[in-house]
C-alpha cells in the first residue's frame, strides 16, 4: 500500500519536472530569451501557478501547451475581475460625486 503511493508520488514529481523542462523549450522556442533574465523568485512563481493548474487538470489534459493556455487563461480571467472592480469603484464614486452636487 505504502509503495504504491510513493510510487504515485514520485511519478507526479517527475511528471512536473518533465513538464517544467518542455515549458522551459517552448519558451525558448517561442523566442522569449526574457526567460533567461527570470528572477529566482519568479520562476518559483511559475511552478506553483503551474502546480495549481496541473492540480486541477486531468492527466490527459497535461500537454505542455494546455498547461500553457490554461494559466494564461487564468491570469486573463484575474485581470478582467480586477478591472470589473476597478471600474466599479469609479462608478461608485461618480454618483457620490454627481449626488452632492
């Protein structure tokens, strides 16, 4: 029982280093030498992002480029409620305005 599940264990571990190296590749690729100006901590930013994709994918979904499209996808869906909020607030604020005047 025990080493079946450190088998699995192990597996996921290497799966996401092998994952990890062919997002590294097809950055590269894809001409993002900026890659190679990451900072420490941004590349540790990225595994986790990706940790959390990969946690919510099925194993066959676990192409390097559906990881890909999944974070970016993401990051669009974050930055589109940011500006919803954002520009909530403004409107709330406007009709403060309009209604003191």
């Amino acid at each position: 029982m025990v080493t079946v599940n450190l088998q699995k264990v192990g597996s996921l571990l290497f799966s996401a280093v092998v994952m990890m190296m062919q997002l590294i590749h097809i950055l590269k690729e894809s001409g993002m030498q900026l890659w190679m100006r990451v900072t420490k901590r941004m590349k540790i930013l990225l595994q986790t992002r990706m940790m959390e994709v990969l946690q919510q994918m099925t194993p066959r979904k676990r192409d390097p480029m559906q990881v890909i499209l999944a974070m970016r996808k993401r990051d669009q869906l974050r930055r589109r409620r940011k500006t919803l909020h954002c520009q909530n607030l403004q409107a709330r604020r406007s009709l403060k305005m309009e209604r003191k005047m």
